[in-house]
C-alpha cells in the first residue's frame, strides 16, 4: 500500500536514514489505521469522512500566475523580518533573517534547507510525535508526504522581537499539502511565528495537512499564531503540539476562517514548573462548514499555568465541535488549568456541540472548564439600535466585539487590524439587515 | 407641531395594562420632570417612545416634531432625533465607547460620507472632559466594568454626542453619589436650549435641585394624576407619595 505515497525520489536520495524511518513508519501508520468513525471518543460529533483521501496528490511546481497571486496576496503580517513563502508545498519565495540573527546563530530554514545541512538540528523533534488526539492517520499520511515548512531554531538568551512570517497557500484541484512548522526555543529565547494557511482560487479543493511542534525549552517566550483561511471547498487537518519546560512561556493563537471541514488539535505538555501557556482560538462558521476542535493540556510538573479560551460564532447551518481536556498528573500540585469555550449562535439552524473535560490526580490545583453556547442578546441589541446603528451595523459590532478579547491577544495592532478586516469582509456578506 | 407628543397611550405587558390612556407633551426648549413611584409605569413609557417591541400598544400615538413614531425600528426613532438614557445601560463586550458612538454618528450621515476622524476625536475628547471622563476610556469596552457613575456618565456623553431633539433621562439619577449626579446635571444644563426637549424620569427630587424643570408631572398606576411647576418636586419629596395617592387619585376614582 504505498501507492499514496508523493514524496519525491529525488529528495529521497538526499534524506537520512532516520528520516526514512519516519517517514515509512508514518506511511504505516496510515495504511494501517481504519479512517476514525463518530464512534470513536476522539471523533464525537463529527461529521464522517466520506471523501477518498488518496485521491488527492501533491502537485508539481504551480504556473506563474498562481505564484503571482500569492506573493501579492501574503500581506496579513505587514513587516515580518523573514518570511517564507510556499504554493502547493514549494516555495517560492523566501526573506532570510538579517545577517545579525544568523551571526548569533538563529536559523529559520525552509524544510528541504534544514532536511539538507541542518539534519542534527532535526533529528530529536522532527516527525517523532504528534497530538494524541485522534488524528494519528493523518499524522501518519503528513509524515510520508512532508516536503514543504519551516524549521526555526532560536539559540540561548536569543531575543527577536519582529514577527516570522510562513504563508502556505494551495493552488491545484485535488491536491495535497502538508506544512511543517518547527520552532526549536532554546532557553530565555524570545521569538513569534505566524503561519498564514490560504488558497489561491475559491475552487480548488486540497487536502490540507499540516503539523507543527515547538519545543519550548527553559525561559523561552514563544508566540505562535496560525490564521486559517482557506477556499470553502478545502479539508483541513492541522495538528499542532507543543511542549514547555520550565518557566517557558507559551502563546498559541488559532484564527479559523476558511475551509469546508477544518480539524484542528492542539495538545501542549508542560513539563516544568512555572510555566505559562495560553490557547486562544477564534473561528466563524458559516454554510455548512463544520469546524472540529480537539485540545490537550496535560501538566506534567507543578507550579504551571494553562489557560485555554475558543470562541465561535456560527451562521447558517455550520458547526463546531469543541472538545477539550485538561490532565493534572500526579505531583503537578499548584496547578492552573482553565478551559473555556464560547459559542454565539447566529443561526437557529447552527450546531455547536462542547465536550469540556478534567483528569486531576494531583490534589491541589485551581482547574476550571466550562462551555456555553448563546445567541445575541436582544438587550444590548435594543440599546445599539436605540442609538441609531442600524441592525446589520449593530449585529457586526456584537459579532466582532465578541471575538475582541481574543483579537487584542494577537500583541500586533496591524495584524490585529487585518484579522479585523478578514471577520468585517466575512461578516459583510454574512449579516443583512 | 415642535413637540414630542403622547396622545392617550394604552401599553399591555402580558395583557395587563400598564399605560392607561397617558398623555403628554413635551415642547422643544423645555424640561419636564416625571416622577412617581416604582412600578407605576415610567420605564415602559421610556422603552415604548424608543421603539421596544416587547410591548403590547393597544392604542393612542406618539408624534415627533408631528411625525408618528409608533411602530417604527428603535433605530429609526433615534434617527428621527430621540434619545433615551437608559436606566440601566447595557455592557457590550469588545465594542470600545469611541466605535460605539463612532457607529451611531455614521448612521447619521449620507451613505457616501464618512466621519471625519480628527473632527470626531476633538470632539469627543472635549465633551468626555466636560463630563469629567477619563480619556483612556475611549478603549474601554462600552460600560463593561464601569461603576454605576461611570455608565451614567457615559450614557450623558452619547447624548451629547448625537445631539437628539428630545432626550429621556430615566432614572439616570439612580445610583449616583453627589459628585456625580452634578456631573451629570452640568452635562444636562450644557445642553439645555431652546431647540432641545427633556423628559427627566425619577423616583427623587435630589436630581431637580440642579436640573431645574419647567414642569412636573406626578405619574401614578399608568397615567399622570398632577402637574405642576418645580416647586410640585419638592411638596412630593416632603409629603411622599402616599399624599399623591390620597389627594390625586382617589378623587380621579371617583
């Protein structure tokens, strides 16, 4: 059954035996593992998979016309001090770091770069281990096939302030890609990273899957921010885990806007104490998208702190699945672990299904989950109106107001600005008076 | 026909009535008090001139400068030059005061027009001054976290802002200490002119010390049973409202 498998023979060639080894045991992971049901704790409420994932294949180097669209179009982060740039998984456009950054030893590589010269850097992360949350298949299938991401290595006491910036854009009908974003924070390394996932037309359906893993080591700041905006025909799988050390600090933000069905697990590890890590996730579903959120928090020593937050506002007959657990292990006391989801219904017709959940062994820890799910207050809607907005107007600033807490969390008043414009041009066509 | 007019008003909540045939008119250029006690109707009146459709109008009209404004969208009402202060005013989460207000100026202008952004900033700033408002409070999310002076204040700085015909005041005094019930009187009497209308609803006549009415009407079960001038505030605060009900009322019964 290796049919399925794109990877080129010619990198092949080129690879490590590690590497190798990864990759044909992730082609088995794949052939081997039946397509998850709704049966499946992992998969509740989801809708099934019906599609045939092997149909969809990596695509050659796409026409230029396509690549132009991208480069004119990987705006969302305005001044980025490096950026890569990949349509169906190969790049085409890079910004290296500035001569400083590498003088100190930060590398930010596109993945053949780092498959290539930097094999040590990537040998103890790359491809070892993914989200235990359900998606091990697709894992599986991301390991085989990954040829295009990014690999950023930040040395101790390293600071970079400038975002990085990664777009992935999908062009071709039927075709496969699977990024890779890496992000290696040595300790008291400060560093952000956006990846921006996108389409070049409305119509191509491709098969998304990408992974990305950050290993926080002692003391690193490490923010890192994912837009999704892929066309509406699009299936997406993102899987992203993290793990953080001691004192590490931690920020995941997660923008959901695109896609026909887009999955996206999250699973971060604290393994030191004092850590901080925060999961925000903002996403607006419409049509019948369905949205399907799996996330993991599992503390492994005390003294840490974890704060998820994903909110959804859901038009038409879209859906969202959140499904969230904490784990306090044993000797992780002091614990801070919170979970909360949010769902603003906009439509009646619209489903949004929470699976809140909490495995403490530890006894002494503050830990708190919640969901709640609602529609637009018609107060606070009467007293816009009473001021003269007009219903449509007051409807978005409910809407947008709604996903503010988590907008201002962005740290970047132009990406902030962006993402603004992004949810304002959705909600245009979305809210009529 | 410069008036705000309420002709035999008849409001149900639930099939009870609690407007029973009220009638009031307030020209531009003056200030009428309405007081009474709770429960006698004067939020409903407020909520039912501003277009909230959880009440049932079984008959009698509204006119604004002569136009009816019964049964029109609350935003319609406000466009067509009303304002009302809301008792209790309501949080709105991630909508900071300067694009709140921001969006109801805009609503006020031509399609194709676009509020001047250095314009509106000025201005703004010098009417939240006025009312003694921090300015960093134009970021702050609409009243979310605001003590009870501080929405009140707001609620004054809107209505300074969208510069209405006739403004509502209900119980704005409710909750106020007596630093910020001038405050908020500075920003009325600021506003006061002869081509403006307040209708000042309160369940004290603390607040009519620095507001002063033309007149005052005394509302009781539904509808006004005595009017009067400023003076009529003060004999209301001495004799209570039981003196409403024994001089007033059981004489109307009868």
């Amino acid at each position: 059954m290796n049919t399925t498998v794109n990877t080129h023979t010619t990198a092949n060639a080129l690879e490590p035996q590690w590497l190798l080894d990864r990759r044909n045991s992730g082609n088995e992971t794949y052939s081997n593992l039946p397509v998850p049901s709704a049966k499946d704790e992992n998969w509740r409420f989801a809708s099934v998979l019906s599609e045939d994932i092997d149909a969809f294949k990596s695509a050659p180097m796409p026409e230029d016309h396509a690549i132009d669209y991208a480069l004119s179009n990987s705006k969302l982060v305005e001044d980025p001090i490096a950026e890569l740039i990949f349509v169906d998984d190969h790049l085409v456009q890079s910004k290296p770091l500035p001569k400083e950054l590498i003088d100190k030893g930060v590398r930010f590589l596109s993945l053949n770069e780092a498959i290539e010269d930097h094999s040590h850097l990537l040998e103890p992360y790359f491809l070892k281990d993914s989200t235990r949350l359900g998606s091990q298949k697709y894992f599986g299938l991301h390991a085989s096939n990954v040829k295009a991401g990014a690999v950023l290595y930040v040395p101790k006491g390293v600071e970079i302030n400038e975002p990085i910036a990664v777009y992935h854009w999908s062009n071709t009908d039927k075709g496969l890609i699977c990024p890779h974003t890496l992000i290696i924070a040595e300790a008291q390394s400060k560093v952000s990273l956006i990846d921006v996932l996108a389409s070049t037309t409305e119509e191509n359906r491709c098969l998304n899957i990408s992974a990305s893993n950050i290993q926080g080591h002692p003391s690193a700041n490490i923010y890192r921010k994912v837009i999704q905006n892929f066309n509406s025909k699009t299936l997406s799988f993102q899987l992203d885990s993290a793990i953080a050390d001691r004192d590490t600090q931690l920020e995941n933000i997660a923008i959901n806007l695109g896609a026909a069905k887009a999955r996206y697990e999250n699973q971060i590890k604290i393994n030191g104490s004092g850590a901080h890590v925060t999961m925000y996730s903002l996403s607006v579903a419409e049509e019948t998208q369905e949205f399907d959120q799996r996330t993991f928090q599992t503390h492994n020593a005390p003294n840490s702190v974890s704060d998820l937050l994903y909110k959804n506002a859901l038009f038409d007959t879209s859906r969202t699945i959140f499904s969230g657990l904490i784990q306090v292990e044993e000797g992780a006391q002091q614990t801070d672990a919170y979970q909360t989801n949010r769902n603003l219904l906009l439509d009646q017709r619209a489903d949004a299904n929470a699976l809140p959940g909490l495995e403490i062994l530890a006894n002494d820890v503050k830990c708190s989950h919640g969901a709640t799910t609602g529609n637009i207050d018609e107060d606070e809607l009467f007293y816009m109106l009473s001021r003269g907005i007009p219903h449509r107007v007051a409807m978005q600033l409910i809407v947008l107001g709604f996903f503010e807490e988590i907008i201002e969390k962005l740290g970047s008043d132009s990406l902030a600005e962006n993402i603004r414009k992004l949810l304002e041009e959705k909600f245009a066509s979305k809210i009529k008076s | 026909m410069q008036s705000l007019e309420i002709t035999n008003l008849n409001v149900n909540i639930d099939g009870q009535p609690i407007l029973k045939d009220f009638s009031l008119n307030i020209p531009k250029g003056e200030i009428h008090a309405l007081m009474g006690p709770n429960g006698t109707g004067k939020s409903t009146l407020a909520k039912v001139i501003a277009g909230h459709e959880d009440y049932e109008v079984t008959s009698g009209e509204i006119l604004l400068n002569g136009e009816s404004i019964l049964g029109k969208e609350p935003d319609e009402i406000s466009l067509a030059g009303l304002f009302l202060a809301f008792q209790y005013p309501l949080e709105i989460p991630g909508v900071s005061i300067a694009n709140f207000i921001r969006a109801a100026k805009q609503a006020r202008l031509p399609e194709n027009e676009s509020i001047n952004a250095v314009e509106y900033y000025k201005e703004l700033y010098d009417k939240m001054d006025a009312l003694k408002i921090d300015r960093k409070f134009t970021a702050r999310s609409l009243n979310e976290g605001f003590s009870g002076g501080e929405k009140k204040r707001c609620e004054v700085l809107q209505m300074s802002m969208l510069e209405p015909d006739y403004c509502i005041m209900d119980e704005t005094d409710s909750g106020l200490d007596i630093d910020a019930l001038k405050i908020v009187a500075d920003g009325v009497n600021l506003m006061r002119s002869p081509e403006r209308g307040f209708l000042i609803i309160t369940h004290y006549q603390r607040l009519l010390d620095y507001i002063i009415p033309d007149v005052v009407h005394v509302m009781y079960d539904g509808k006004i049973v005595h009017s009067g001038d400023a003076e009529l505030a003060k004999e209301l605060e001495s004799k209570g409202y039981d003196w409403v009900k024994d001089s007033f009322v059981s004489s109307l019964a009868q």
